[in-house]
C-alpha cells in the first residue's frame, strides 16, 4: 500500500446539527494516527430543517481543501444521501460513515490495516444491541433471518454501513444503478473480499435518531422485495390457488349429489384449468426476471 494516501469519508446527515462539529473534531484526531494518510469529507445534507447545512458550510470555509459538503432540495432518505456521496467521493479508498458516532471512528484504523493486508473491503458488525428498543431489536433479528433464508445474496447479521473500501469496490457499487437501493444488499451482490470487525453497540453522541419504526420496517421490506422473488412466487401461487377454488366451485353453486357425469365434468374442467391457469404459477420466473433487469442487475 502506498504511502499518502486520500482516504474520502461519505457521512449523510439530516438534522444533526449537534453531531457534525464532534464528528470532525472526533475525526482529525483519528487522521493524526494515520501519517500515511490524508483523510478528506463529503458531508451530504439530506434535507436537513434544522442547522446542518450551516454547521457543514462553517467546517468547509475552516477547510476548504478537505471538508466538501452536498445538499439535497428535500429529504430523499439515507440511500439517496450515501449514493451521492459515493458518486462524489475522489479517495484513493473511501470509508462511509455515521455521523453520530455510533461507528465508532476509531475502527478505521483497524480497517486500514484490513485493507493494507489484502482485504477489499473492510466493514463493521455490531454483535450487541444494548440500549436499542426491544422491538425494534427483535424485528431486526428477524429480518436478517427471512432475507438470508429468501435471497440469494448474503446479508451478514449486523454488518453496518460503516466500511472503508478500495476504489474498485466503490466503482462496482456506482456500476448498480437502481431507483429503490438496499446498501447493505448491494455490498454483498458485488462480492470482493471483505472482512468484518465485530463491535458491542455504541450510543449516540448526541441528538436523536431520525429512523422511526415503521421507517425502518418500510425501509426492510424494500430490502426483501429487491434482493427476493420470493414474495412475488408466494403472491402468484396464491393467486393459482384461489382461482382453481373459484373455478371448482362454481361448476357445483347448486347442492346435490355428483353423478358420474359431474365427475366427468370435473375431471375435463380440471385439464382446462391446468391448461389455462398453469401460467399463473410459472409467470414469477419470468417476474423475476424482468424484475432483475430492471433493477440493472444480471
């Protein structure tokens, strides 16, 4: 690994004022344990309605070289918020981060030995949820449980956002273009070599978290719909299901007794259902595939 090294930090933000000023100055101090490295921020303000924006312009005129910040017209949510940071990151390796210190800074020095010893990625897993919402802790539990057991793409339990990564991991992350993104789903979908450093919950610096519930849960079942088919083939089967029963039914709405004739019936009806209802039972295949395409993922 070459020495001098820009390492781009991308750190979405909505409403925290309180926490920006700490990061930095939490941050500069982790810089001057790396004199190999020279660390520069892409703050970008997803909307903020409180003093966010002010607090990111304040640090970019104290340092206009290595503080860089983007703004966003409203909030469009975290995922919109870390793709353009990506997009503007230019370091040699680039890191993502919370800013409410709940990464906590000081594994990037313990990343970038990952990095320096071969590693394409090094990322975070948190092994704890102390402090966090029962709830909300068993819903997440249960999340990583459904989608790794559905998809085909592996989601590690726990990982964070949180990871310092070389450019061609960042380029391959640039190279999926979709409108609903899942981070933690496209991490994995690219692959390369990423090694997880385990970490106990860390609680907020300051303020508070703009994640309610039900966001978290719409923001999970985005996940499961873009890394998944299998809700589509469940929903399709159902669908198979119910009109075979309506279909059935129907030729018996009045109550009596089958004769050999209604069995006969019955028995040309069901070749015709098979025949004009089978479809329906193998159309998620080609669902999912459109889906896939869609999505710009082979």
């Amino acid at each position: 690994m070459s020495s001098n090294q820009l390492i781009s930090v991308v750190v979405p933000c909505y409403n925290e004022q309180e926490t920006v000023p700490i990061f930095f100055k939490t941050m500069e101090e982790i810089n001057a344990k790396m004199p190999d490295h020279t660390i520069n921020y892409f703050f970008v303000d997803d909307g903020s309605k409180d003093n966010t924006l002010a607090e990111m312009r304040q640090l970019n005129a104290q340092n206009p070289d290595r503080v860089h910040y983007l703004t966003f017209s409203r909030n469009f949510g975290k995922e919109s918020a870390l793709l353009a940071g990506l997009e503007a990151a230019d370091g040699d390796l680039v890191a993502v981060m919370d800013v409410d210190l709940q990464d906590p800074p000081e594994l990037l020095l313990t990343m970038l030995k990952g990095i320096e010893a071969g590693h394409d990625c090094v990322a975070a897993r948190r092994v704890s949820r102390d402090g966090e919402p029962p709830i909300r802790s068993f819903f997440s539990r249960w999340f990583y449980k459904i989608i790794n057991k559905i998809s085909e793409t592996p989601i590690v339990d726990g990982a964070r956002d949180f990871r310092l990564m070389t450019r061609q991991v960042v380029d391959a992350i640039l190279s999926v273009q979709e409108y609903n993104r899942f981070s933690k789903g496209i991490f994995g979908w690219v692959g390369f070599d990423t090694k997880y450093i385990e970490y106990k919950n860390v609680e907020r610096v300051a303020g508070n978290t703009s994640w309610s519930f039900w966001g978290l849960l719409r923001y999970s079942l985005d996940g499961i719909v873009s890394f998944s088919e299998f809700p589509l083939s469940i929903a399709s089967w159902w669908l198979f299901i119910l009109l075979c029963l309506l279909d059935i039914l129907s030729l018996h709405h009045h109550p009596g007794r089958l004769t050999w004739r209604s069995h006969s019936r019955l028995a040309v009806h069901g070749l015709h259902l098979l025949n004009d209802r089978w479809p329906t039972a193998i159309l998620p295949g080609y669902r999912g595939q459109i889906h896939r395409q869609h999505l710009l993922r082979s």
